[in-house]
C-alpha cells in the first residue's frame, strides 16, 4: 500500500484529533496514584473522549475490548484495563490512547511512575524512552529517511544500556490507525523509505531495562518483557514538514 500525503487541510484536523488523544492522557494521568485500578484508568479516559465529541480507535479494533492499553511494569504494550490490577507505589504504567476526530486518527502514549517510590533505574528507564523519542522526531525532515528514526532511537536507548524492542513497530497514520509505510525503532543511517512533506507518522519506542525479547500472554494482547525487566512506551503522532516535524499530538 502506497504511504499516503495529507494535505495541510487535513493534517489540521489531524492537529484537532490530537489535541483530544493530549486531553485524554493528561486527564487519565493526573488519576494514575497508588490503589487505582486500570479499570478506573479506562472509565475515566472512555467519558473524557465522549466529553471530547470523539470516539475510540482502539476499541473494536481487532477485537480489543477498551479504549486504552494500560501496560503495567513488565508489561511492554496493549495491556487490557482491569478491574484487578491495582497500581501499586513504585510501579510505571504505559497509558496509550488513540481517538478519531471528524474521520481522523491520532495515537499517543505515555509512562508514567506511579506515587514516589520509583527506583533511581525506573526513573532512568522513563527519561531515556522519552529522550529516545524526541530524539527520533528531531531528525524528521523531508530526505530523511525511516532509518534515520529508527537509528536515532536506538542510539540513545543502547548508550544507557536498555533495549529497543523489535517486534512492535511505529506506523503511518491518517483516516486509518495504522497506515504504511510501518517505523521500526531501530535501524541504519539513511537505509530505507524517504519522508516526505505530507506524511503522518506514529513514531512510539518501546524499551526494555533487560534484554529485547517480548511474548504475548494467553489473552491474544498483553505484550511482556521475557525476563521480566520493567518496560517503557512513548508515542506521538507526527507530521512532515518542510520545516521538519510538528507533533500533532501535544
Ligand atoms: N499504539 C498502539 C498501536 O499503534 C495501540 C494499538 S492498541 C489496539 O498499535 F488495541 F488498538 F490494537
Ligand atoms: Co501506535
């Protein structure tokens, strides 16, 4: 499938769409405290999106059952909301959210610590995921390539000694969650697919404290660490410019 190139017109409604993903997060985050459950993380983001006038892209999708992914600790992604998880002090937890505004998607995530207990590598963990991630936007430009983003990630994940994840991925993103071209976060250089003005990636490493393998546990979604280190996702949607990224999502 060919990457599609959005319009200014329509990356404007991809900036409305994200600005609804940014609400809902930021309302999501400031209930995440230690006896919450991801339940109640999922019932406060699912009103704050109705409130919005916008609906869910995770939710349906593929069968997923809520309008979040709640991934706590070794949890890499897609973490179902439960009623029995309750966050505990010291914990971190991935929330991710994807909405559809007027026809348009827009996908985000962020990981966030849980009370003030969190250890002084955990810490770490999250500030270098988040810098792997503004890092990878800051070589967005028309000519640059997706090996570019993936490089950049890995670069910053691999000098702290963490590792990137393979077998989840960014993507292209539009009228649609998940568009080509697919943004690994690891990668060569000026190896692969050229930007261009126009296309709306979901650039979204994840990252492990221990070694890179992930499994999928028996409920079809919850992604975790295989040695069971503690885990990081930050995700923004992201236009090409000519004057080189917008983040669509802040
Ligand atoms: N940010 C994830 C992605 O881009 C969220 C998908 S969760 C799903 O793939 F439930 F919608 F699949
Ligand atoms: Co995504």
């Amino acid at each position: 499938m060919a990457i599609m190139i959005k319009t200014p017109q329509e990356i404007e409604k991809m900036r409305r769409s994200g600005a609804a993903v940014r609400d809902v997060l930021e309302h999501v985050k400031a209930r995440v405290k230690p006896g919450v459950t991801t339940l109640d993380l999922e019932v406060a983001a699912e009103s704050k999106i109705a409130a919005l006038g916008a609906t869910s892209a995770f939710k349906g999708y593929r069968g997923y059952p809520c309008v979040l992914c709640t991934s706590v600790n070794e949890q890499v992604v897609h973490g179902i909301p439960s009623n029995d998880r309750v966050l505990r002090d010291g914990d971190i937890v991935s929330i991710d959210c994807g909405v559809v505004l007027d026809g348009y998607y827009s996908d985000s995530a962020i990981t966030v610590p849980v009370g003030a207990e969190v250890a002084p590598k955990t810490k770490r963990l999250l500030d270098v995921t988040k810098a792997s991630l503004e890092t990878a936007i800051k070589v967005v430009r028309p000519g640059a390539t997706l090996g570019d983003i993936g490089a950049a990630v890995q670069e910053v994940v691999e000098a702290d000694g963490f590792s990137v994840v393979r077998e989840f991925v960014g993507h292209g993103i539009g009228t649609r969650m998940h568009e080509d071209p697919q943004v690994p976060n690891y990668g060569q250089r000026g190896a692969g697919t050229k930007l261009r003005a126009g296309m709306v990636l979901a650039i979204e490493p994840m990252v492990n404290l221990g070694k890179p393998g992930v499994q999928v546990l028996s409920d079809g979604w919850t992604a975790v660490t295989e040695d069971g280190s503690l885990s990081a996702h930050f995700e923004h949607t992201v236009a090409v410019t000519a004057e080189g990224a917008a983040i669509l999502t802040q």
